[in-house]
C-alpha cells in the first residue's frame, strides 16, 4: 500500500480537531477551506483530495505544527501503524530538522505494495563484513570463510539460489562468483555452521511450498557441508509457526532469529569506530553496526549447544560408519555390545548407566578427571534431594525434566525414583547417537521411563512444543553442568519454570560463577596459575588465552546475584547454594597420586556449602505455595460481573508477559485484530521517603513504551512486583481489583497512549498466566475508566 494525501490530510485534521482540542469553525478560519469539506477529509470520506486544496491546509498549519512536531509525530505514527503502515520503517523520516513539507513529500514517495525489511535498507553485504569483523578476534575457535556461490556445470544457478542472494542484495557478480547474503563458520571436528540473513518468504499453509523451502535449505547444507544453519530475519515471528520451526529444527538443525527495528533500538552500541566521512550516513552506519552486533550476540547464546555439537560430532561419525558398514544383525550386536553391556543380556537400565558413565564420560567427550567427578557431584546432590522429598523406597516422583540432558545425563542416579523422566536437548548430534543406539539395539536402551526430545532451549518455543506435558506437572526440572548459563533472560526463563513446576515442585540448576578462580586467574599473584588449563569438559573452555575466552562469553553470575533471582518465587527457607568445584580447578591431576586427589575432592565437597570460588553454582529451589492468593481469575471475574461487564474468558498457553501472550493468541488462532492488547507497567518514586514507597500504574498498549519524567521516577523491580502480586507480569485488571481492596495505599493508575486504544475490543490478564478476557473498548472507558479514577496521560510527570 501507499501513503496517500488522503490519510495524510485526514492525520493533520484529525491531531488538531482531537488532540489540539480545536473545533472545525476555528479549522475553517485558519485554513479558508468550509467545515463540511475539512469535516469529510478529517473521516476520508472524499475518495480524491485535489491537490491544491491539501496544499493548502499543509501551508495554513505546518508552522503549528512545526511548534508541537514531537506530539504530532507521535500522532502520526500511530495512525500510520493502525492504517497497516510499519511504523519502523517511516519513523527516520520524522526528523525535527526537516520541514513539514519536506516530511510529507517523503511520506508520499513510499511504496509499501512489497515488502520493506531492515536487511534491504542496511543492505545485507554490509552487515556481513560488519559482522566479520566483530567475529575476527575469535579466530582460535572457527574460521571465517569467504561467502561465495559458483554456478554449476550448466552454467545456471542452483537450486538454493533464491534463499542466498536476490536483485535486492548483491553487487555485481564476478566472473562466475557473487557476494552473497550469508557467512560459514569452520568449527574444529569439521563441524560448519551459517548464518543466513534471508527474508524468504515462508508460506506454510502451502504444503508444496514449504517442502521447497525444506528442499532447498538441505541443498545449501550438503553445497557447503554445513551442520547448522541460523536464520537471521527481518520477518515477522508470528509468519512461522512454532510447529514448523520445530519441524524446519530437528529436520535441518535450522534455528530462526528474529530482528526487528525495536529490538534493534533496545541495544547499546559496543566498539564502533567512526570516520569523518561517515557522518553524513551515520543512522545506517548505527543500524548496520547494531545488526551485525546483535547477529554476534545471538550466536553467543548458541554456545553450549555448538559445544555439545561439536563434542558429539566425532562419535556421531564413528557410530554411523560401523553401523554402516555392519553386513548382518551379529555384527550390529557387536558394535553394540562395546558401546553397551552385552544389550540382549542387561536390562534397559543398566545399559543406559554404562552408556552415561562410559561411553559419554569417556569415548564421546574424554572428560577430564574434574569435569567427571563435577557430573558425579551434581549427580549426587540430585539423588540426595529426592531422597528427602519421598517417604518411602517405593514412592516414585510422577515426572522429571531434565533440560541440555545428553552431556552430563544429571538425572542417571534417581531414574528408579521416577515414573517418568523428559530428557530435552539442542543438540541434534547427542539426539543422533542415542536415538540410534535406541533404535539399533531394538529398544534395549532408554529405560522406559525415560524419554528423549529435540527441542529449541527456548522456554516459550518448549511452551508450546509440549504445553499438556510441563504446566504445572513437573516434579523436579533439573539444568545441570552450567547448562543455565545457555539462558539468556534468567527471569523471564524462572517465571516459566515456576508455572511448570508442580505444587511441591523443585528446581536444580547450574551455572558458570563469575566469581571462580579460573574466570579470575589474574587476581592470583602465581605464574603457575596463568598457564594452569580450565579442566572442564567444554569446547570453549580448551584454550589458555584469557583475553578472548569464549568461556567468557557465556553468562556467569556471582552467588548473590544468582541466588537472589529467585527469591520472589521460591520458598526463602528452603533455598540451598553450593559451588564446585573449587581446589580441583587449581590444579592439574597429571601432578598428583590418586589418593591425593580423593583427599582433594573430599574437601572440595566439603568447601562447596561454605565458599563461593567454585567453578560452577549449583542451586536447588523449592516452589512457594501462596495460601492466600486465588487459583483462579474469581476476584477480577467477579469484579467484571458487578460491573455488568460483558467479557469472553480466553484460554491459552502459559504466557508470563504481554509479548507471550499475544503469541500464545496467535497460535491459538484466537482473532486479535480488533483488539488491543493492554498491560501494566509499575513505577516508583526515586525520593522513597517523600512517596512513602506508594507505587504508579500506567496502563498501556502492549507494544507501546510507558513515558514518564525519569529524573523524578524508575521501574518498580521485578522482585518488588513478584512479591506483592505472586507474578511478574501484572493485568490492569489485577491491579484495579488489588487498589479497590486496599483504599489505605493511595495509589494512582493511569492510562497511557489513549489515542492507540482505538480497536472494538481490549484483551487484558484475568489473574493467570493461562487465562486473558475480552471485553468491548467501550465498555472498558466507561465502566472501567471512567468510574475508577484512573487518570488519562501521554507521559507521567
């Protein structure tokens, strides 16, 4: 579509009849024009404004218009981005040094009849080598290769062509040779992976089409010998369902990363270097640099499982050739029985325990004497917790999960003491091997209680892969060997892992210490220290150099800070932190005698309650029980009902915060296209002693930022909200019930961004994270609003 003088017009009219609060006599004064032809405008009721007429009352207003431009542009934008027009991509025009004219020449000149993707406008050739760059200082770890395609000996382009490059993003081809729209990362073990910028359009309601698109990604990977592929897109996530990412994951070990303006807009710029010469294009320079930036993040998060990927890849092969190679079922048997116990002759169980305890700890990824008694101790504190929480030899927790499960198997000691274990992994090579070891042995591998999924790390994608199976039925969720440290947002991720946990639910997790010796050798005035390897199992941990270790990389917390993430949602009481190992991580074993070693590690198991150096944090937290706080949406449906508010009650997924929930709508296929999604965002006072600690609401559109005067007022903290509401994302609904039943807080609520709030119906939180309402916009104004005294704002000053 196009932006029209039309709309153009009836914007303007519209920001000074409702906004300004000026009448159309006063508009008729000021523009000469008579108040039935501005009034039709104002509505777009005219099919065809002529142009000297739009001329007209541009010229007549532009100069107040120039005097109120922030409010206007803000205006404006929002009803290009109710009229279909993304916002994001007509944004950098309004530009407070351009003249009004000049803007809505700007604004008439767009055509948005195809689409218009960050990656067109950057141009994806250059943040390519901007993200080359960013990836240069890691060279110990991968090689960057050159992006290059070759047409084939018939002289025509193959067959994953549309995905790498387009009219849109190439210079000019050389001889034979184009710049193409993704790089190759060269992994030790042969293990390749790259990262696609592709905004190919995914139609997945076409079975024929996908399964081209399917095709296509296998012949890119086979081309170019690639494990992995992350597909980096400027479309948007709702357009590829969960379903078919999951499908597109565990098919072609695809992950889809989502960019888009606003995420781009949310990160800080890291080593930019300008040149004189680029002031003159230095929002595309910005934006390029942020791409290539957030390109590089993304892939950090990707670690641990590159990691377990890489580590299993050699085994993988191994496995597969003497399968392969196998003639007949006795040869099978043979090549099985050194990987297993004599599989015909031992129970499930005993060949999975030799499996974990052997193959893996030694044969797959020839752990080191630390890394294996660092599993064996984590092992240990699992088997000791679930020792306290059953009764009795014979009572048996109803379901385990345990998360980034096939390389250290945490779980291995307590699968006696489960009806049912869910072993998730990433890692499609460790899904490879014991899927095959499964399927080989004719099911004399996994135990039967235990299970093996793929699945993408993400909490919210696990949501909805498996809903029926997590909320509010796991026993004990289990994140071992510094696995936790993989998680990019801790709180968002805990807030899910409370609503999947079960009422006496319990969580194990492990991650990296910021505050361990190894990560902090030059705090220690030793040479031997400086040279002295990490002992961990890990990729990224077999290198000395300490100025780029990629083990940096990862998330690591110090014990309070980690300890007091979960604080709001777990019982206080029953929180238990150790950290390991700790004199193990100092030394190297080759030195010492055996005996000397199990002293070590004695007192290492000693130190890990008492000391806080160790190389992992292990925590285990027990789910609070809130008594008084309603399992269901009674007191906000009850408020609805004495209002005589007619409202439809939605079900959906577990959805912690608004961004979710708009998801869990989507996939849900439950319409939102008339309705406004509202949530609440939660201020207070920087003088406390003034405020008397009284907190501010401010209700708002989903998508919208709250404004507010920062000098004078910040966010409440996620903790702060947790404990007062029991939840981090909190309904309007929730908060308006809470202040009727408290009058002594004095509290005020207010709404924000009224003018967006323009759709038929509102959809807000009815108290849970799996429940929403909807009612009509006009009875929310009038019985809500209206009679609650809740202030109507742009900004809270």
């Amino acid at each position: 579509m196009k932006i029209t003088k039309e709309l153009l017009l009836s914007i303007i009219l519209k920001y000074f009849n409702e906004r300004m609060e000026i009448s159309f006599y006063e508009l008729q004064k000021k523009t000469d024009k008579d108040i039935k032809s501005l009034q039709a405008w104002s509505k777009q009721k005219n099919k065809r404004v002529q142009t000297k007429s739009f001329n007209a009352v541009v010229n007549t207003l532009q100069d107040e218009i120039t005097l109120h431009f922030n409010d206007f542009s803000e205006y404006a934008l929002s009803i290009l981005e109710n009229s279909g027009i993304n916002k994001e991509y007509v944004l950098e025009i309004f530009n407070d040094n351009k003249s009004i004219k000049n803007i809505i020449d700007q604004l008439l000149l767009l055509d948005f009849s195809e689409e218009y993707y960050l990656q067109d406008r950057i141009g994806t050739e250059n943040i390519i080598q901007k993200a080359k760059v960013l990836l240069s200082p890691f060279r110990d770890y991968f090689q960057v290769s050159e992006q290059v395609i070759h047409d084939n000996e018939n002289g025509l382009e193959p067959a994953y062509a549309p995905l790498v490059y387009s009219s849109k993003y190439i210079s000019q081809p050389i001889h034979g040779v184009s710049q193409l729209n993704y790089l190759i990362l060269k992994f030790p073990n042969s293990y390749h992976i790259g990262i696609l910028l592709s905004n190919y359009p995914i139609d997945y309601s076409d079975a024929g089409k996908l399964d081209y698109f399917s095709y296509m990604i296998d012949r890119l990977k086979s081309s170019n010998n690639l494990s992995m592929i992350l597909f980096v897109t400027d479309i948007a996530k709702k357009s590829i369902s969960f379903s078919v990412q999951s499908s597109l994951m565990e098919k072609h070990n695809l992950f889809f990363e989502f960019i888009t303006r606003k995420t781009l807009d949310q990160i800080s710029i890291q080593g930019l270097q300008l040149q004189q010469e680029d002031t003159t294009n230095f929002p595309k320079i910005i934006d390029c640099h942020k791409y290539a930036q957030l390109i590089f993040e993304r892939l950090m998060s990707y670690l641990t499982v590159i990691s377990n990927e890489i580590i299993f890849v050699p085994y993988r092969e191994k496995l597969h050739k003497e399968l392969d190679r196998a003639k007949d079922d006795e040869t099978v048997e043979k090549t099985l029985n050194e990987i297993l116990i004599s599989y015909k002759e031992r129970t499930n169980k005993r060949n999975f325990e030799y499996y974990a305890n052997h193959t893996l700890l030694k044969d797959i990824c020839q752990y080191s004497y630390l890394s294996r008694h660092t599993i064996f101790y984590e092992r240990t504190k699992i088997m000791q917790e679930v020792d306290k929480v059953l009764n009795s030899k014979e009572e048996k927790l109803p379901l385990v999960v345990e998360i980034c499960s096939p390389n250290s198997i945490t779980t291995l000691n307590i699968i006696d003491r489960c009806k049912k274990i869910l072993l998730f992994t990433a890692s499609q090579n460790a899904y490879y091997i014991m899927n095959t070891l499964e399927e080989k042995s004719k099911h004399r591998y996994l135990p039967e209680n235990v299970s093996l999924r793929l699945c993408h790390l993400n909490p919210e994608y696990m949501m909805h892969q498996y809903p029926e199976e997590l909320n509010g039925k796991v026993n004990l969720l289990v994140i071992g060997y510094g696995a936790g440290s993989q998680i990019s947002d801790l709180t968002r991720f805990i807030r899910y892992a409370y609503n999947w946990l079960s009422e006496n639910g319990i969580l194990f997790i492990s991650v990296y210490n910021k505050d361990a010796i190894v990560l902090n050798k030059h705090h220690i005035h030793d040479q031997r220290f400086e040279i002295s390897p990490t002992y961990i199992a890990d990729y990224w941990t077999h290198t000395t150099s300490e100025q780029n270790s990629m083990l940096k990389r990862l998330k690591a917390y110090t014990p309070e800070s980690f300890q007091s993430a979960f604080l709001p949602f777990f019982d206080q009481s029953k929180i238990s932190l150790s950290t390991y190992p700790y004199i193990s991580a100092l030394i190297d074993p080759s030195e010492y005698s055996r005996e000397i070693l199990d002293e070590i590690r004695e007192a290492d198991k000693l130190y890990a309650k008492k000391g806080s150096h160790g190389q992992l944090i292990n925590l285990i937290a027990h789910k609070k029980i809130y008594q008084d706080f309603p399992t269901d949406q009674s007191i906000v449906l009850d408020y609805l009902q004495s209002k005589k508010i007619s409202f439809d009650s939605i079900t959906h997924m577990l959805s912690p915060d608004s961004k979710s929930l708009r998801r869990s709508l989507q996939v849900n296929d439950i319409s939102i296209a008339n309705a406004t999604l509202l949530k609440t965002v939660i201020l207070q006072s920087r003088d406390r002693k003034e405020s008397k600690h009284t907190w501010i609401y401010a209700i708002l559109p989903y998508d919208k930022r709250v404004a507010f005067d920062h000098a004078k007022f910040e966010l409440v903290p996620e903790p702060s909200v947790v404990r007062r509401f029991y939840q981090g994302t909190i309904s309007p609904l929730t908060v308006i019930t809470d202040l009727k039943r408290k009058p002594d807080l004095k509290e005020q609520i207010y709404l924000l961004n009224i003018d967006c709030i323009n759709t038929e119906y509102v959809v807000m939180g009815s108290g849970s994270n799996s429940a929403s309402v909807r009612i009509k916009t006009k009875d929310f104004f009038s019985c809500i609003i209206n009679t609650e005294n809740i202030l109507k704002t742009n900004i809270i000053e």
